[in-house]
C-alpha cells in the first residue's frame, strides 16, 4: 500500500518539527540559566574582585552616581536617562 505525500506537506511538518526542537530547546536554555545563574554570579565576582560589598565595587557604584547627576545637570543628559 502505498501513500501519496505532498511535498508542501513535507516542508511544513520538517518546519513545524524544527520550530517546537527550537523552543524546547529555549524553554532548557531558560531553565539551565535560571538554575545556574547565581553559581556564575559568583564565580564573575570572585574572578574580578567587584562583588557587592567590596572597595572596588562601592568605588564603581560612586562613579556611577557621579556620572548619573552630571548627566542631570544638562537637559541633553536628562533626555538620555530617559531613554533607558
């Protein structure tokens, strides 16, 4: 016995097929980040020596408020900070 199979049909199933690999895929991806990200948090803090708490870090976070308030100062700036 055999079976007639439309090409298109063909197209659309292999589409269909990789379209659901994909987003299983990006629901693992997801998972595996969610899971792991406050292991690779701390491993990038220790590797460079910025983590919460530490001179280097409150050094950053002061620079930042500096740079926050001059970009206030001018409506240019304001306009900057409100894009983001």
């Amino acid at each position: 016995m055999s079976v007639a199979v439309d090409e298109d049909q063909i197209k659309e199933l292999k589409e269909w097929l990789f379209g659901r690999v994909a987003d299983d895929n990006d629901i693992v991806v997801d998972d595996l980040q969610e899971e792991f990200s406050p292991y690779f948090e701390e491993v990038e803090c220790k590797a460079e020596n910025v983590c919460k708490g530490s001179k280097e870090y409150q050094i950053n976070m002061e620079q930042l408020a500096g740079s926050i308030a001059k970009l206030k100062e001018s409506k240019e700036g304001e306009e900057l900070l409100n894009i983001w």
